[in-house]
C-alpha cells in the first residue's frame, strides 16, 4: 500500500489557496475549446447584480 501526501505545486499553485472541492487544472481544454468559448464571451448579455 503506498500512501500519499499532499504536496505543493511545483509553480506555485497551492491548493490551500483554492476553494475547498476546487482544483487547478491547467490543461482543462484544447487550445481550440479556449479560444471558442473566450470568443463566445463578448456575446453574453451580462449584467451587474447584487446580493443583499
């Protein structure tokens, strides 16, 4: 059985940093899926909204 211990990222993202359930995922689309959805992001109807 071998066991494993939390260990930092070599480049400096901590997942202590994160959210708890969160983790970084750098490679988490193709280079092609980015640049749809960053051109898909002009697009949106977004509004300001405030929570009270």
């Amino acid at each position: 059985m071998v066991t494993v211990t939390a260990q930092k990222d070599l480049f400096g993202v901590a997942d202590d940093r994160l959210p708890k359930g969160f983790r970084y995922s750098p490679d988490i689309g193709t280079p092609d899926l980015q640049r749809s959805v960053l051109e898909a992001i002009p697009a949106l109807q977004l509004r300001s909204s405030r929570v009270s």
